[in-house]
C-alpha cells in the first residue's frame, strides 16, 4: 500500500468520532519530543483522551540541551489546563541507545534513514511501554513537524502496534494548521523552541546552513 496517500488526520478523526459515539475516553501515551511539538498536540488530544506524555529522547545532544527541554517539557504540562488530566513520564537518557541506533547511517542527511531508524527507536520504547502499563493506544507528537516524515511514522506505529498489541493512534498532526498552533502556542506560553531537531548531526546540520549563510 502506498502510505504516502493515506490521510492520517482523516483516520483520526474517524478513530475520535467512534471513541465519542461510544462516550469513552481511553488512556494514550504520547511520545514526546519537545514541549512547542507537544503543545497543539495536547490541547487537541486532552479534549478526547487521558493522556500521559512519555518524554524519551536518547538523540538529544548534548545532555544540558536534554535537560533544558524536559524542564520546559515539565512547566508546560503544568501550565496547560486540560479537560483530562495529563501526566508525564520521562524516560531513560542513555545517548548510546541512539548511537547504536543509527551505526552507519550517521552521515545521512536529516529526513532520510538516520531519522527513520531514530523515530522507531523512540516509538518502539514507547509501544512496548504503553503495553506494559495497559494504555489504549499509543502515538508519537513527531508528525506535527513539517521536517518529519508523518507516512514513515505512522508506518513505523502500526507495525509496532502489531507486535505490541496496542492500538498505534494514526498522527499528521501538522495538518488543520496545527503547526501554526504550535507556533502561537509557545510565544503564549514562552516555551524555547530550539533551531535544530536535536541530535548532533542535526546540530552540525543547523551549522554548517548558518555558516553558508
Ligand atoms: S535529525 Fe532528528 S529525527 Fe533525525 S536522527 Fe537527528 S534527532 Fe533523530
């Protein structure tokens, strides 16, 4: 099947019209990258679920970096008002898992495999969690970036699904302007927006494009 042409925000939406035609409001656990990418994705998902963000980030260089967005990851869950309660969980910080990760495929350029082998290792941690504590479904709030590849996510999430038993909740949440929402969200909430994805390739990346002008 050619993924490329699914509408995950359509599926989305189907999945939440079930969920409220039943009147439930099941358990996600959400992976989280950053809080500007979680904003929009929690003020839309808390209407619906019960949510606890999993803030995973092995890639992330370097650690002070790490630490900086955890914090603003921590204010801006505490800040947000949500119709559900939304809790947090923060994950091992072990930048080895990354690097074994991604042997070999460190001088790909950002977009192509690197990423793909960072965005299952972060959404495989968070299936296979997501199993062990009994949540409903799981997703990641990657998709909301315009730089990531929502088809490959969604792709990487149902395969997980399956040999995790969860439910992969379809994301492109970058859709319905919800990058834009992110964008006004975190100048309302003051929140750092860093200038590149996070690992040190990424880094360099960010570098070398200021450098060239
Ligand atoms: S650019 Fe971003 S998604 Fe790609 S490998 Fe680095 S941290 Fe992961």
């Amino acid at each position: 099947m050619n993924t490329n042409k699914i509408n995950y925000q359509l599926l989305l939406d189907r999945e939440i019209e079930q969920l409220s035609s039943e009147g439930r409001v099941p358990t996600l656990l959400l992976h989280s990258c950053c809080a500007p990418c979680s904003s929009y994705t929690l003020e839309y998902l808390s209407k619906h679920f019960e949510i606890t963000v999993f803030y995973y980030n092995p890639n992330i260089y370097p650690e002070e970096e790490y630490e900086r967005r955890v914090a603003e990851q921590t204010r801006f869950i505490s800040e947000l008002p949500a119709e559900h309660p939304i809790s947090l969980r923060v994950g091992e910080y072990d930048p080895r898992e990354f690097y074994d990760a991604v042997k070999g495929l460190e001088h790909i350029p950002e977009g192509g495999e690197r990423c793909f082998a960072c965005y299952r290792l972060r959404l495989e941690r968070t299936a296979k969690l997501a199993r062990e504590l009994g949540f409903e479904y799981f997703t990641t709030t990657l998709s909301i970036s315009p730089y990531k590849n929502a088809p490959k996510l969604n792709e990487i999430a149902s395969e997980l699904g399956g040999i995790y038993s969860v439910k992969p909740l379809p994301s492109d949440f970058k859709k319905r302007e919800g990058y834009k929402r992110s964008v006004e969200l975190s100048k309302q909430y003051g929140l750092y927006r860093q200038d590149y994805c996070g690992c040190v390739f990424s880094q360099q990346e960010r570098q070398k494009a200021t450098d060239n002008g």
